[in-house]
C-alpha cells in the first residue's frame, strides 16, 4: 500500500496531469473531426479532461495502422520470446506508475482509490505479465497421421483485434484482452467506455515506451454508438473482443454478421447467486462476504453476488448478520484511504440503480437497510448499499443486473429448490454456495449454469483460471492458456513426405 493519505491523493489529484486525445499509430492525436467530450468525476462532478470523442474516420486510421503493423511483421513475427520481454517491460511500468494509475480510475469513474491500488492496478499488470510469460512455452502439436504425411497444427495471430471494453475495472478488463491478444502477436485497437477512457489512454504511452511498436496498440476513446459501432462493422477488423452489458453484445453479434464474420467473444452481464444452504459451517463468515458480494466496486462487478438465496430454516438467524455485515460497506470520498464505497459512475448509472430500488419497493419488496442517494453536497453520486428481503426470483429486481449495491434476499426450501432458483436467469456467470457437506458442495457445483462456482467464498480468482460465462453471459473465456483461444487463428498444414 502507497502509505499517502486523503490530503495527499486531494493534492496529487489537483495538479494530475490528464491526457483526452486518442493514441493511434504511437502519438497522440486529436479525433478527425475535432469534437471532444467533457471527462466528468464522479466524486464531485468536476470536469477532469477533454477527452477525444473518435468515429469512424479515427477508426479507419487506427485500423489501418494496426493493419500495416501487423503487416510488416515487426510484432506479429517477432520471436515469442522478445516479445515476452517487451510485455514483461509493459507490465513493470504499469507497476512503476501504480499510483498516478489509481488515481486515474478513482477520480474518472469513483472506485475507492485503496481497492485501485491492490486491485485493478495490480491485476492490470498480473494479466499483461502471465499471459507474456507464456507465449514462449506455449508450444504447437503434430497430427497423428499415417507415416507418409506430416500434419502440423499451428496457431497464428488473428490480425486485427478491437477490444471494446467497460467502465467497472476500466484498466483491468481492458488488460484482460491486451494481455493474451498482444502474446499472441496481433495489432489491437482498444476502446474504452465514454465513462472511463483516462487509464487507456495512458498506458498507450507507456506501451510504446516498453518497446513495443508503432500501430501494435491504438486507444480510441468515444462512444459506443459511434466508435464502438465503426469498430463492430469494420471490415478489416479480425476479431471483436467485448466486455460489457449483455444488451450491447447481442448488438455486437449483428454487426458482426452485418458486415465481415468477424469472430465476436463476449464476456457480459450477470445475476448471479449466492446460496447460503443451513449447513454451512460458518454464518459469520457467509454474511460477511455476502456483504462483500454485493457492496464491493459498489456492486458495479459483472459477478456481484447480487441475489442471496437463503435456505428457509436459517433466515431468521443469517439476515441480521448480512444487515450487520453490510453496516461495514459505507459511502466516502473515493481518495480516502478509509473508504470501501466509492462513487457510482456517472448519472447515468446513478438514475439506473435509484429506479431499480423504487421498482423493489413498487413490487413489494421491504428494505431492509439503505436505500437512500446520500453525500448529495459532495456534487458526487454516492448510493448506500441496499439489502431487500421478501424477494421472489420473478421480480425484477431479482431478474436485471441492477450493476449497483443492490441485494435481493430470496428463500429458498432445499437443494433442488435452490439450484432451481440459481438457474432460472438468462445469465450464467458466477455462483457461490455454502455448505459443509462435501457432496452437496460437488452436486451443487455440477448443477449450476454458471462460469465460475464459488465454493464457501465468493468471487475467488485469477489469472491460472478462465473466466466467463455460460448464457447470456457471453462466450469464450478471458484469462488463463483458454484466452488465447480468442486470438489466434488454427491452421492444418498436410506435407506428403
Ligand atoms: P456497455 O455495454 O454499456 O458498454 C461497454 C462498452 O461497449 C463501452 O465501451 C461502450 O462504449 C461500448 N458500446 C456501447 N454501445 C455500443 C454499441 N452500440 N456498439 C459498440 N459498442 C458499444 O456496458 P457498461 O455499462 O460499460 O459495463 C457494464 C456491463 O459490463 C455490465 O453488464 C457488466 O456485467 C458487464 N461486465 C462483464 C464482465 C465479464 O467479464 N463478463 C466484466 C465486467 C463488466
């Protein structure tokens, strides 16, 4: 931890140095048409930035830089080795500028700036490296053919890859796609969301000054609409990779099929259960991070714990705990070092989470702690964290990714009952279960439709791992050798001996 305090990070943010403009053939640049969009914090609405809002003309020279790139051959044929070197440099100034970084995220979309500097900075730099680090052992197979052929199975690089990516852990799910598509030798063009663009644009810079070459990382900064939409119906674009709502994938798939096949891989929304079965060993322990489930990044994580299915028999004794648990999780100024809840993004999601807890409350659903907007004098966005009880899976606050510290407490009679309740959602992106019974904890597991299962934790992870979701959670996996899956291409090459 960086040991700077509140009046520190205040100081360090007022004199920060922010660059707006898009990063596109290894410089900054201005967006073709000039047009820029005001970069606003979330922690008290101060404008942070101009930032470059890029279209498809922007696109067009990103796209054609990354093309000539990878052309020429400077990346994509380099030795895996030297390119490990060049990613393994990225990744350690990644860690060398932590702390201007953090800070970045905090003040554009309003994390705590403590979970920035031991989450997302660091993880940011953990992908960048592992999957560098194993692009020189990953190794290529021979077919077993008769012996008058010799088949060889070869990956390549894709070509092009448009990373487009969200606004929750802006750097690390951006680093997520740059990792394992940059060991694998292609040129990519990032976009990250309107609500987020500043660490991208950042470390574009500090890309190039690891070595890497000209046109290999390109960052356009915009909105979806435009940039987003010009990137998915591009038709020298290779590969789409996306993080972000489900809504937006499914659009994504249109382009795709609109214009050249472009391969898609998706990691989207989630609603995902946390089922606390009355034999699990420790209640303490559950409530505790079924709070953390839900109230951590402000409940804005794709596997937010975000309905807890509670068994009948125990309810009574485990809410109060969860409600004492949850009192931990209090809204603050993002740039001080005590805050765990920080500021949610931007009005925009602001309004999103406040009407979902009036549709609750319109359903019949009791508050049982939160509820409220507070630290309205800040000019910043601050939601306290909300835990309704008397939830039923049909409601829709049980059925829409909320993205904000919004928990539905639901009841549930049995294990059938509650892998019957886990899975009935259109997502399929994590769950977690607590229970002592070891072959109820296994059963459980195999039954749930989900990415990723949790068992007596939640939301463990990383990098060894893959990570993504079944349904309409997406397709592919970020993360671990199966995210290399997403960037190269398999090729069968028959030689008659
Ligand atoms: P979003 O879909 O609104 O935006 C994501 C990105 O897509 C942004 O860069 C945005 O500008 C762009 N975009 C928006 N409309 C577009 C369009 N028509 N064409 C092309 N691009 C477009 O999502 P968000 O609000 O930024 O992020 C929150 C969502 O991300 C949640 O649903 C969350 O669950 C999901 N998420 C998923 C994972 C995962 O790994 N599965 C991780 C983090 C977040």
């Amino acid at each position: 931890m960086s040991g700077l305090t509140f009046a520190d990070w205040q100081k360090r943010a007022e004199t920060l140095q922010i660059e707006g403009r898009a990063y596109i053939n290894g410089a900054y640049t201005a967006a073709d048409s000039g047009e820029t969009f005001a970069c606003i914090s979330p922690i008290d609405g101060r404008t942070l930035a101009q930032v470059s809002s890029c279209d498809s003309s922007d696109a067009d020279r990103a796209i054609a830089s990354a093309r000539a790139t990878f052309n020429s051959g400077t990346w994509s044929q380099m030795a895996p080795a030297e390119r490990k070197q060049v990613l393994c440099r990225f990744a350690d100034l990644l860690e060398e500028h932590a702390e201007e970084l953090a800070l970045l995220e905090t003040l554009d979309m309003g994390k705590p700036i403590s979970d920035a500097l031991a989450v997302d900075i660091p993880g940011s730099a953990e992908a960048i490296r592992w999957s560098a680090e194993a692009t020189d052992k990953l190794y290529d197979e021979i077919a077993p053919t008769p012996r008058e052929q010799l088949g060889l199975i070869t990956r390549e690089p894709v070509g092009v890859v448009a990373a487009v990516v969200p606004w929750n852990f802006p750097l690390m799910m951006a680093c997520w796609k740059l990792g394992p598509a940059l060991a694998s030798g292609n040129s990519v063009v990032l976009k990250p969301s309107e609500k987020s663009p500043l660490t991208a644009i950042r470390i574009a810079a500090l890309a190039t000054e690891a070595g890497l070459p000209n046109g290999v990382l390109n960052v356009l900064p915009g909105f979806g609409h435009k940039v987003g939409k010009a990137l998915g119906l591009h038709m020298d674009v290779d590969t789409l990779v996306f993080t972000g709502s489900t809504r937006t994938a499914k659009q994504l798939l249109v382009y795709a099929g609109e214009s050249n096949m472009k391969r898609v891989w998706l990691e989207a929304g989630g609603k995902s259960p946390n089922i606390v079965f009355a034999d699990a060993k420790d209640l303490e322990e559950a409530a505790a991070a079924v709070a953390t489930g839900i109230a951590f990044n402000q409940g804005e994580v794709c596997t937010a714990g975000s309905r807890l299915l509670v068994e009948k028999s125990i309810k009574e004794r485990f809410l109060p705990m969860v409600v004492a648990a949850i009192k931990a999780w209090k809204p603050g100024n993002p740039l001080d070092p005590q805050t765990n809840v920080g500021a949610l993004a931007d009005n925009q999601q602001l309004n999103t989470v406040l009407s979902y807890i009036e549709a609750g409350k319109a359903e019949g659903a009791k508050v049982l702690v939160g509820g409220n907007r507070v630290m309205q004098e800040s000019g910043g966005l601050y939601v306290e964290p909300t835990i309704f009880d008397g939830v039923t899976n049909s409601m829709k606050i049980a059925r829409e990714e909320i993205f904000g510290p919004v928990l539905s407490v639901i009841e549930f009679d049995g294990v059938e009952d509650a892998i019957r309740i886990a899975n009935d959602t259109l997502y399929g992106l994590g769950a977690g279960l607590w229970t002592s019974n070891l072959s109820k904890a296994h059963q459980t597991a195999r039954a749930l439709r989900s990415g990723s299962v949790w068992v007596n934790q939640y939301d463990a992870g990383d990098m060894t791992a893959p990570f993504g979701g079944f349904k309409q959670s997406g397709n592919g996996r970020d993360k671990s050798l199966h995210a290399f899956d997403k960037y190269t291409e398999l090729k069968a090459t028959w030689i008659k001996l």
